[in-house]
C-alpha cells in the first residue's frame, strides 16, 4: 500500500469533487476519508501514490447502504492526480469477497484495482467499475483558491449516476423505475 495520501491532496480531491458535482461537502465524525453532502450522500476519498491495493474502514464501508454513496479514488500519474469515481454501495455489496484485517481495534477491507481503458475495475467485486471524472494539475485546487460552485441540474445529477453504475446497477435502477410506474399506473 505505499506512502500514505496526502491530506493536502485529498483537499485537493475533495474541492474537485465539490466543483464537479455542485455539492459541499463536510467530514463525518472524525473520519478523514468519509464526508457527506446537504443531501445525506457519502462520498469516500481514497487515493494513493503507487500500485493497485487500497484498503477502507469496515465502519466507513457498512455504513454506505444509499443508492447514490460514492467511492472516489485519486491515482498519481506524474504530478498529476487522476481522479475516478464508483459506486461505494456495489462495494459493500461485495465486501464479502473482499479480504479484510485488523489494525488495532479496527478492521479494515482490501481490494485490487486495475485500469481497462479509461475504467478502474476493482478485481474482486465484479461488475463494479469507477468512472474517469477527471485530472488534478499540480497546482489545480489548492486550498487558498478553491473553485466557485457549478451546481449540476437534478437531471445531470441523474444521468451521471445512471452512467456511472455498473450494468447490473442499472438494470436494478430501472427494474425499480418499471415497478414505481407499474403501480402508479395500478
């Protein structure tokens, strides 16, 4: 797992992610990584410096259960960052077949990704792939000039969550849009 992120750098990620998404976003609890939208949505910021092994609070992860709870994840290409995000519910669906330890008194999952194309898969949950959302320069940013707020509409919201799922995350989404129509039409 490398050199430990930067807290410099998830600010980083997280004012791009607040830029890209219209959202603000604040810290749960004490937790670096776990921060929540007005809207109640959990986005966990992961990234790393090198290599494809990553590991996440069993905590953060089972309380992930929204429809719309993101995993976002930072790789460094150069100076760059490139960011990526993913559904962090497919994630803790798939928890089970993620191998897991305990670091003190908290455990923690592990999992691989792997780049296909402009997609980051994570190995062992099939079917769960993060989406490219962007790139972060070296001096893309920084705290002192974080970005004005580009709110997207409900409908841009909709659709990029749609795009991101994975193809069983969509036809679960809209096996359950047939069934709200199949009733309101009684």
């Amino acid at each position: 797992m490398g050199q430990q992120f930067k807290e410099s750098d998830r600010d980083r990620v997280i004012a791009f992610v607040e830029k890209e998404r219209g959202v603000k976003l604040r810290r749960r609890g004490r937790a670096r990584k776990v921060l929540v939208d007005k809207e109640g949505y959990l986005y966990t910021v992961i990234g790393t410096y090198s290599g494809n092994f990553h590991g996440i609070e069993a905590e953060d992860l089972e309380s992930a259960s929204g429809e719309n709870d993101a995993l976002i994840m930072a790789f460094a290409d150069g100076e760059n960052l490139e960011v990526y995000e993913g559904s962090l519910r497919l994630l803790r669906k798939g928890r089970h077949a993620l191998s897991s330890e305990v670091k003190g008194q908290r455990k923690q999952y592990k999992f691989h990704t792997e780049k296909r194309g402009g997609r980051m898969s994570v190995k062992e949950v099939p079917g769960l792939m993060l989406t490219h959302i962007g790139r972060i320069g070296p001096s893309d940013y920084l705290r002192a000039d974080r970005p004005a707020k580009m709110p997207l509409s409900p409908q841009e919201r909709i659709t990029r969550r749609f795009e991101q799922r994975s193809g069983e995350g969509q036809n679960e989404i809209i096996e359950m849009l047939q069934r709200k129509l199949r009733a309101r039409q009684g």
